[in-house]
C-alpha cells in the first residue's frame, strides 16, 4: 500500500481561543486535509519548544512509527516516549472546525482562554503561540533568516554555498 503524503502547513493565521478553550481551525487549513490521507482527528503535542504542536493524525501516527518500541527501552528513550506520549492530545474538530485545548494543556504552555494567538505552519505541523510572543520572536528573527537558512541548509547536508 502506497503511503500518501502529507500537507505542507504554511502561513500563519491570528485566532482566538475563545471563553471554551477552544480555537478554530481555519478554512484554509480545513480544506487541505483529507480524511482518507490525514485521518479524521489532530494530535495535540507538547513541542520542543513548549508550545502545543499539532499533527494531522497520520503525520503523528508515521511520526510515532519511526522510533521502534523497546522492551527494554533505555532511561532516555523511556524519558522520551512518557514525555512525548503522555503529554499529547487527541482533538477532534467539532462541526464548525473548532478543536478544544485541554486545561492542562493551556496551563503546561501559557495559553489561556480568551487569548490572542497566531497559527502557524511548521512544515507537517502546526504551532500554537500567544500572538504577542510570536510577534516578538519574528521580529527579534527577522534579521538572522539568512544566516539560519543557511544553516538549517549545512545541517541538512546541502550545499550551503548555493542559492536555492
């Protein structure tokens, strides 16, 4: 069976999570998902960075299959694998494209309700951020992108010298 590929999550989309704890998914997003291809929910996740992170429920299951289970796991990954587990989500998007954030969730990540925030694609995820911190993180940034592409582009093993 072949393997279908994801989305490309691009753009960023300034929401709120309203009084429900709860953010709209946009539109835009919606209509790039496929059930058959994506599944039928998100997941949730606790990012390396400390925001919510969220994958199309395939991305996160392929994502999950990559680091093969262990009996006998040792003391990192088993760190790893509660870390990364026991802190994600299951969200459903309610009939008009809202998914609910968990309490805990919001309070691990300094969202909370009624919340400005910006949405975010990250390549195969999406990311949560309190617009203001976004913001400031983008501009603080901005002026690196260069030197970061070119970087991200060395540690990836490409030609750093080349442009594009």
């Amino acid at each position: 069976m072949e393997l279908l590929k994801s989305p490309l999550f691009v753009g960023e989309f300034e929401l709120m999570i309203d009084e429900k704890s709860r953010l709209s998914i946009p539109a835009e997003v919606r209509r790039l998902l496929d059930p058959s291809r994506d599944g039928e929910c998100f997941f949730l996740v606790f990012g390396m960075n400390r925001r919510p992170w969220l994958y199309t429920e395939r991305a996160y299951e392929n994502l999950a299959e990559q680091v093969p289970a262990d009996i006998s796991p040792g003391e990192e990954m088993l760190m790893y694998d509660q870390l990364t587990f026991a802190l994600a989500s299951r969200v459903e998007m309610d009939k008009a494209g809202r998914i609910l954030i968990p309490e805990r969730t919001m309070r691990r990540t300094g969202l909370s309700k009624d919340m400005e925030i910006t949405l975010f694609g990250a390549r195969d995820h999406f990311e949560i951020w309190p617009r203001k911190v976004w913001n400031e993180f983008v501009d603080a940034n901005q002026d690196r992108i260069a030197d970061i592409s070119s970087r991200a582009k060395h540690a990836r093993g490409g030609n750093s010298g080349s442009n594009n």
